[in-house]
C-alpha cells in the first residue's frame, strides 16, 4: 500500500525557515521522480521542486530559498525552505511519480507576522 505523509509545517514569520518531511511507504523513493507541490487558498496547486536521485528542479517563486533532498535509506524527501514569505503561505504536498501518481495529505504553511 502506498503512502507519503508529510509533517514539518507551522506558523513562522517572514525571513524564518522550515523543513517539511514526506516519508513514504509502500514503493521506493530512489526509483522514482518525488515533488514538493504547493496548493494557496483560491489559486491551482502550484509546482515547487522535483527530485531524482541527485537531479533537482524548482518552481520560479522559490529557486534560490527552497532545496529538495532525498535520503533513499530512510525512504524520506525533504524541502528545507528558507527566507519565507507570506505568499509562501500554502497547503504543501508531497507527490510521488509511481505509477498513477500518490498524493500526501498536505501540511499547511503559515508565514505571517
């Protein structure tokens, strides 16, 4: 059975940082593309970031503060997100390309003074 949960989100101010956490269950993380997507109330779910062993990509809004890192053994992807935003601010999901493509069930991001 697949499963991707995500912790890691909360409330901080603008310029902190944050690391979200998906941990995944059921396939193997390393033999497949994962991504970081982010979903702002009344706006379509954004693309953030794409990781394959060691190959990345970023969405425009966050290259250059967000980093997507894998660790295979422990079946875990990460997004370490630094000098955030309020336009941050959104439900983040973790998204794994395996077969139809897994969705997590989000942790919310708050950045706000």
């Amino acid at each position: 059975q697949v499963q991707l949960v995500e912790s890691g989100g909360g409330l901080v101010q603008p310029g902190d940082s944050l690391r979200l956490s998906c941990a995944a269950s059921g396939f193997r993380t390393e033999m497949h593309y994962m991504s970081w997507f982010r979903e702002a109330p009344g706006q379509a779910r954004e693309f953030v970031a794409r990781i394959w062993l060691t190959n990345t990509s970023y969405g425009a809004a966050v290259k250059g503060r967000f980093t997507i890192s894998n660790d295979n053994a422990k079946n875990m992807v990460y997004l370490q997100m630094n000098s955030l935003k309020p336009e941050d601010t959104a439900v983040y999901y973790c998204y794994a390309h395996y077969m139809s493509g897994y969705w997590g069930q989000g942790t919310q991001v708050t950045v706000s003074a």
